[in-house]
C-alpha cells in the first residue's frame, strides 16, 4: 500500500466512532452504510437514515460526523456524504457537502 492509498479499515474504523445521537447506538452496528467507494484519496459515502422523519438536526450532525472522521483518514483528500431515505436529504446533503470556506461562511439555518 502507498502512502498515499486509503486503508479502507481506517475509513470504517473512523465510521464505526459516529454514534446516531438520538438512539446513541454506532451508525456501523445499525447497518446504515448503503455505499462505501475510495478513489484516488476520494471517499464516497451513502448512507440512510434511521425513520424518513429523523430530526433534521440529527440527520446532519450525522453526516457531518461522518465526514469529519473521515477526512482524518491519512491518504483522503475529500470526503462525499449523501443520505437517503429522509425527508429533507437534498438539504442535508448540500450543506454537508458543500465547501469549507463557504460553510464557514454560511452557518445552517434552522
């Protein structure tokens, strides 16, 4: 493996640490991981969420957990989280994703 290659143990490592805030069971032991694709230093996440009527707050503390274990993975240069199965997924995913400057300057409304 080079440097530069993602261990993808490290990658569900980091994933098994996310824990689902409202039943505070691992996002891993629940079996919510849909997709899991690395690229060149790309990691593409899918997941689902528990019940479509998730607290909205939850569904994006989630993705966001997700996201910030994953970028600590040494060899990922960028990290894609996308949910499903939830009501307001298209606004959970476009403000996970988004980029870190214009994240930093847009705080989630609510």
């Amino acid at each position: 493996m080079s440097s530069e290659e993602v261990d993808m143990k490290e990658v569900q490592r980091q994933l098994s640490k996310v824990i689902d805030p409202e039943i505070g069971v691992p996002i891993m032991e629940m079996n919510l991981i849909d997709k899991l694709d690395i690229k060149d230093g790309s990691v593409d996440i899918q997941y689902h969420a528990t019940t479509p009527y998730c607290p909205p707050v939850f569904a994006l503390k989630i993705s966001q957990d997700m996201k910030t274990n994953v970028e600590q993975v040494k060899g990922v240069k960028s990290v894609r989280v996308v949910v499903s199965g939830h009501y307001l997924s298209d606004a959970v995913n476009r403000q996970v994703n988004k980029p870190a400057a214009a994240a930093a300057a847009q705080p989630p409304s609510q």
